[in-house]
C-alpha cells in the first residue's frame, strides 16, 4: 500500500503537469481560439487516482507493464481533455505514446520472451485495423486520431492479457454510449472513453 499512496502523489503531480500545459491552450490550431480555457480541473484526481490504480493491480506484475501504463495513462488523460476540447487526438501527443508503448515492447521481449511481444503487436494490428475499417465505412465519423489511439492501445493492453483487449474495447464502446446517452448527443468525442475504458480494464483484466 506504501507505493500506492506514492503512486497517487506522483499522479497528482503529474496531472497537475498536464493540467497546466493545457491551460496554455498549446494544443488549439489558429480557428480553434476561443478566449477561455476548458475547466480541466479533473485532470488532477484523474490521474492520481489512475496511478493509484495501476499500482495496485500491476506491482506484481513484469515490471515494463507498469513502467508502461504509469506515463501511458498520464498521456491519455491529456489526450481526452484536448479532445474533449477540440474534438481532436493530436500527433504531438500521440506520436510519444506510441514510441513509448513500442519501447517497453521491447523491454518485454528482452525480458520475458517473444509470445507478450508478438501478442502486443497483433492486437496493434487487430484494434487499429478493425477502427480503421470503422473510419472508412463511416466516412470519417470515427476520426482517424481514434484509429491510432486503438492500435496503441490494443498493444498497450494485450501486454497485460488479451482479455484486457477486449474489456477495454467494450468498456470504451459501453461509456461512450452512455455518455451520449446522458447528454442526448450523436456526435460525441470516442477517444476519452476509449482511454478510461482501457485504464479500467487494465486492472479488472489482473
């Protein structure tokens, strides 16, 4: 229980990182200006909390998992607060993530063997191709920023376990639609809950 109160504190100090680089309103492109900034006040026990999580469930697991999910989750929080604001899942962030997934893929496969590596990379596959196919038959109603956010989640997850794919699959699926539910929109941003279905999952998957 030690690390997991460190873990929090150290979440909440990384999410008040994340919640002042927001505030500086960085991630708006020049006719995404409006004059205030959205209330990201959440980010702060989002992530505490988060970090609190993955601790918990994955301190005994191979250690690259948790050295993975804890700045991982850090980033998809920052994702869905810039989504959640601009309706987009930048490169600029994304791009870091996927590096970063693709590192400690790598730090598994040295440690542990080829089977979680190779597993990682064909859920990559799977969840990014089968979104993929989404974005195309949908005519772009799935942003491509969500394709991406899949494959690097599908890699991330499949390195806890594959039923850890499909939990944060249908999480993502089962919050978006309650959420559209509850503010009776059709239109609404995928990737954050696509993002707190996978730090779910991770944890109800060990």
């Amino acid at each position: 229980m030690v690390w997991v109160g460190f873990a929090v504190v150290a979440g909440a100090l990384v999410g008040a990182l994340v919640r002042w680089r927001m505030r500086r309103l960085t991630h708006r492109r020049a006719d995404e200006s409006p004059n205030s900034a959205p209330p990201v006040w959440w980010l702060i026990p989002l992530v505490a909390v988060s970090w609190g999580w993955l601790t918990w469930r994955l301190l005994d697991a191979p250690w690259p998992i948790l050295t993975l999910w804890l700045p991982l989750s850090a980033a998809l929080a920052w994702l869905a607060a810039v989504d959640l604001d601009v309706a987009r899942l930048p490169d600029r962030i994304l791009v870091p993530a996927a590096v970063w997934t693709a590192g400690c893929i790598g730090l598994t496969l040295w440690i542990t063997g080829p089977l979680a590596a190779l597993g990682a990379i064909l859920a990559a596959a799977l969840c990014g191709g089968g979104f993929w196919i989404l974005h195309l038959t949908g005519r772009g109603a799935l942003g491509f920023g969500d394709v991406k956010l899949a494959a690097v989640i599908g890699a991330a997850t499949a390195l806890v376990s594959w039923s850890a794919v499909l939990y944060a699959l249908v999480a993502g699926c089962i919050l978006t639609i309650a959420w559209a539910a509850a503010r009776r929109q059709r239109e609404l941003a995928f990737g954050p809950w696509l993002a707190l279905g996978a730090v779910l999952a991770v944890g109800l998957a060990r």
